[in-house]
C-alpha cells in the first residue's frame, strides 16, 4: 500500500487530501498524479 498525504497552499492552507493506493507496482507516483489532478480541480474553481 502507497500513500500520500498533501495540503495546500503553503501559506494559510486550504486544503488537506489523502490518497492511499493498493495494488500497484509503482503507488508512489500514481498517488502523486492522483494528488496533483485533485489540487488542479480545486483550485480552477
């Protein structure tokens, strides 16, 4: 199992996310990618 935890921006956070991945060869960086996609969405509202 792979996680990444992420909060967002540095200063004065306004977001906090886990993504947790199972059953991948590489988890590190698709929780990455997941991370990244989920930060992209929120802060394009």
């Amino acid at each position: 199992m792979h996680y990444l935890l992420a909060f967002a921006p540095i200063e004065n956070p306004e977001i906090a996310i886990a993504i947790i991945v199972e059953n991948a060869g590489n988890g590190n960086s698709k929780a990455a990618a997941i991370a990244h996609q989920v930060l992209d969405v929120y802060f394009d509202k």
